[in-house]
C-alpha cells in the first residue's frame, strides 16, 4: 500500500467514487486538500465559486436533477460557517451533499488561532452542523479518513437522502499515512428496502374497496425513480394524483389522471379531491403546512375520515401529522409496485375513463384552469408573472429544466407551470430558500448538459446570490436566467395585504429614500459587466424569442430581465388553500 497525504485521500476516493465536480473556495485551511486536487485535475473538475453558501447550493442542484452526490470543500471558520444555509437546505429536503471544511491544527485546538471558535468548546464548528445533516466527523488522524470518506458517501446516499459534513484539521490534511483506498462499491447497501408484505397486502385491501382514491406523491417518489409505478398504480385503481411541490413531476401533468397539487400554494382541484377522498395514499412526502392548508381539516384532507396509507423511507414521518390506516416503511419504488402485484392479485384493472369519479376529476380541473386564465391571459404591461410563465412553456421544450427561486415565482411555478417528467421542476421546497436557485441551476445544468435549463427568480432573490453569474460565465455555463422584476419582495408585501389589510404592506417594497420612487439596479448592465448575454423583454410576444436566443447560446448564460405586474392584486397568483399567518391581535380589535 503506498503513503497518502490526508488531500491525496480525499482525492483518490473520490475519483473511485466517480464524482466529476469538487465545488469550493480555497483557503488557508484547505491549502493541503486543496494542492492534492491540483494533482488530479485530470480527473476532478474544480467549480470555483464567488460565496461558500452558493456551493453547498450547487452540489444541491446538481444532486436534485441527477441523483448522485456532488464534493464541497471549505476553508477553517467563516468557510464553514457560510454553508449553514446551503446545507440546511438540503437537508430539509432530503437531499445528498458531501461538505469537506479545514479546521484547527490537532496540537493547536483550543488555543484560538485564525478563524477557531475555542471560546465555549475546541474547534468546535460541527456542533453547528449536527442539526442540520445526517451525519458530522473530526478526522484527528489520517489513517481515519478512508473510513471517515466512504462513510460520508453511503451516508448521505442511503435511505432518506442528506447532507454531510466532515472537518479535517489542517495538519491531517498534509501528514501522510500507509493505506488502502475503499472501493466505493463495496461499501454500500444494495437493493430497495421493501415493505412488509402483510401491510402491503391490508393497503392493497383497502385501495380495492374504495371509490375516491387519491394519491398523493412527494420527492420521494423522485427520489427512488418511482414515477413509472406511480402512472401503472394510478391507471389501474382509476386515481387521481396530486403532488408535493418535492413531488411536481412525478406524474406528467397532461395525464388525465393528473389533477395537479394540495395545499395553500395548490391547486382547488387537488384540494377538492384530497379533502373528499375515501383512501388517501401518500408516497415519500412529510405533511408540511403549505401541503396541508397548515393542517385545517377539511380545506386540503380530512384525515380522519379519509383512510390514510402512508409509504415512506423514514419512519419518523408515517404517524407524524394524521393517523395512518396503514403505514408501511419502504422505498417507494419497491412498494408501489408491491402494491401494484398485491391489487393484481385481487382485482381486474378499472376501465377508469367509464367511472363517474374520472368525469368528476376532469369537471374539477377545468374548473382550475379557468380560474388561473385571466392572469395567464391577461394582457397587462408589465406583465403578469402568470402570463410570462405562459409564454415560457411555449418556448421551452417537453423536457426542459425550470429551477424556481423563492417567492412568487416557487409559488406560480408550482401552481401554473406544466411539467412532464421526473426531475424536470427544480425547487426548494421546505426551506424556500432564497438565494437558492441561481447557483442551484449551475448544478442542474452540469449534471444535464444536454437539457434547456432556465431558473425564474425574483429580482429580491436574484439579488442575493447574482455575484455567482461570475461562476456562470468564468466556466461558461448557459444557463438562462429570467429576473422578474417588480422592485421588492412581493409575495410578502402581498401576503401583508391579503391578511393584515391593503393599507399593512411595511418594509417589502424597494424605494429610494429621498423621493420614494421604486428602485433597482440596471440588471442589463449588472449582467453585461459579468459578461452574460442580456435582454429585457416587456411584453408577452417578446418572451419566445428571446428565450429561444438565449438557449441557443452553447457558452455563454443569459440574463432576461422581466418587468411584472407591480399592483396588488395582479402582482400575485391565486390562493387555493389555506395557511396560518397570524394577526397581531391589536389588528384583530380594529376589525
């Protein structure tokens, strides 16, 4: 076995491991793992980006539209402090990192050098981290780090999907050791957990006697690549199926049976249908508030008396928010088609398009769809964000890739904007991060070269996170970007509106402090001076064309600016469900 350094390690493994990206910033608490890179780079592609949150959100994109695990290495302190959000982010949505971070020479812990936190405990920044991912490691000697490596990827990989966080002193990154480098194969789990075949077969009981199935399908069901088991379960019971934000595109949306989203940001069509079903099954998704109408029963599920069956790869979420028929632990791919055998089993495939409840679907989705058209098809300037978006999917391809910021542009994008596939609607959905989706597109992009990829932002949430256009363009990724412009963070100012009164929008509004006029940056200019190709686009037929401009640039990102409807009640989309924003009670005694 020959000698490695800590950074040869780290390199080695992860060249066996397969990974093509290491995402990070130098520093001088990376200097070592970083210099064993410099000796790889024929094989480890380095992704220098502008902010250390940005790369933790890259790694995340990147593992959404791909499934495989990206490498983030940071410097001592400040580098590591700077994922928190990043990292929290992924974890919330179960989705796999793997962060690297210098630390404190072993000799000197405690002793406050550059960028240590002693203070309370010795170079003690992964007590920060313990909350926010699967699993944190010290490495205090090299001999550790095989271990400590290959645990970090079966981790954050197996079971419910997570980030990892493992902090190697700078002196173990540079003193060497005999060792073997782990084969990454033989050092994970294989096959799908699949649940118990006694429960499977009382789901599969209880979904044949009923009449107004409903599935509800989350990220897990992306997750475990289940989407082909979901359409095969929903055509032959006859049901419909909604979706999680995590879950969109798990069911084409042009499939009859699709009949969209719950939840306050859903759609009244999935709410009337969830709230009035006789069995529920819920595949790989957590019950959040905006999923459930902040648990008020009746407006998105009415559990009890709907029977509720809940698959799920953690079982700390099957009983966590309804009670549960049957709850069945499992990957949710192995399951669905164990229900799928099960029903065979018992039952004839339903001739779906004959049943009063598929006529009933239909009726209620037309319903949606035309409360949704007089935004979609209004013909204001500026633009309504539901009208922009209309004439987006018209110039996107079937398969294309839309990453959604926070905001009103998450929310409209779920709501309003038609996916077809698994891994196609990109979005941060538990934390609603923003900031999140300019750098999170660059990963989507790297791991689908091939695919249109096109993120829709606020210009609030652009604006957190634009200095990584500068990443954009030094690697000449071309993503294109569209900027909705309406000069604040509207969906708060609008949330004020819609629930403490229209005189109560405060502190959401961009406006210059002597005139009062709104206010933001030349996006144009800011684009140009980091060398992305620019556009604004202001009216509806103006949208194609410069989307289709855009995407045919190979080399170069684009940034298209478009001004949207600043004016309450234009400015927003609509509201399907319900959710829990409390009334300052001094408001509740005005009236």
């Amino acid at each position: 076995m020959p000698d490695y350094t800590g950074g040869e390690i780290i390199a080695e493994y992860l060249i066996k491991e397969g990974v093509p990206y290491v995402v990070g910033i130098p520093g001088h608490g990376n200097l070592a793992m970083v210099d064993a890179f410099k000796d790889r780079e024929d094989s480890l592609k380095i992704i220098q980006v502008r902010h250390e949150q940005a790369a933790v959100h890259l790694a995340d994109g990147y593992y959404r539209a791909s499934g495989r695990p990206l490498f983030c290495f940071t410097s001592i302190g400040p580098g590591a402090y700077n994922t928190v959000v990043g990292i929290a982010t992924a974890f919330v949505d179960s989705s796999a990192v793997v962060v690297a971070s210098g630390e404190a020479h072993t000799y000197m812990f405690g002793r406050g050098v550059l960028q240590e936190n002693e203070r309370k405990y010795w170079a003690d920044t992964l007590s920060v981290m313990r909350p926010i991912t699967k699993r944190v490691w010290r490495v205090t000697r090299v001999d550790q780090l095989p271990f400590v490596i290959h645990q970090a990827f079966r981790i954050s990989t197996t079971g419910r999907p997570g980030p990892v966080h493992i902090f190697i002193p700078m002196d173990v990154q540079a003193d060497s050791v005999n060792v073997e480098i782990p084969e990454p194969t033989k050092h994970r789990s294989a096959g799908r957990v699949r649940g118990d075949p006694l429960l499977v077969k009382r789901a599969a009981e209880i979904l044949a006697g009923a009449e107004r199935h409903v599935i509800l399908a989350g990220g897990g069901v992306i997750a475990s690549n289940a989407s082909r088991e979901l359409v095969e379960l929903a055509e032959y019971l006859g049901a419909a199926v909604i979706t999680t934000m995590m879950g969109k595109g798990a069911i084409p949306e042009d499939h009859p049976l699709c009949a969209f989203y719950a939840g306050s940001k859903g759609s009244s069509c999935g709410n009337k249908l969830a709230s009035n079903a006789d069995v529920l099954l819920a595949v790989g998704c957590r019950f959040a508030d905006e999923t459930t109408s902040s648990y008020k029963h009746g407006v998105s599920f009415s559990i009890p008396p709907t029977k509720l069956i809940h698959v799920d790869i953690d079982p700390n979420e099957i009983g966590k928010n309804y009670p549960t028929e049957v709850g069945i632990v499992g990957d949710a791919k192995a399951v669905l088609q164990q229900i799928i055998e099960a029903l065979k089993a018992m039952m004839n495939k339903r001739k779906y398009e004959d049943l009063p409840y598929f006529r009933k679907i239909q009726e209620l989705k037309r319903e949606w769809k035309k409360i949704l058209e007089p935004l979609q098809k209004s013909d204001k300037i500026p633009m309504t964000t539901s009208r922009f978006l209309f004439e987006l999917r018209k110039a996107l391809n079937r398969d294309a890739i839309v990453v959604g910021a926070a905001g009103h542009a998450q929310a409209q994008l779920f709501q309003e904007f038609p996916v077809y596939g698994p891994r196609t609607h990109i979005s941060s959905g538990g934390m609603s991060t923003m900031g999140w989706a300019v750098p999170a597109a660059l990963g989507v992009k790297l791991a689908k070269p091939d695919k249109q990829v096109v993120a829709v932002c606020g210009d609030g949430d652009f604006q957190m996170t634009c200095q990584e256009l500068a990443t954009a363009v030094q690697y000449e990724i071309p993503v294109v970007y569209c900027v909705l412009n309406n000069y604040g963070w509207l969906s708060i100012r609008d949330l004020q509106l819609d629930v403490y009164g229209v005189n109560r929008g405060f502190a959401t509004e961009f406006r210059k402090k002597s005139t009062g006029e709104l206010y933001n940056p030349d996006f144009l200019k800011l684009a140009e001076a980091f060398g992305c190709n620019a556009k604004r686009v202001e009216k509806p037929d103006e949208v194609m064309p410069a989307v289709k401009e855009a995407l045919a640039l190979t080399d170069q990102p684009t940034v298209i600016e478009v001004p949207t409807q600043y004016e309450y009640p234009w400015s927003e989309g609509k509201t399907a469900g319900w959710w829990d924003v409390p009334i300052p009670t001094y408001l509740k005694k005005k009236g």
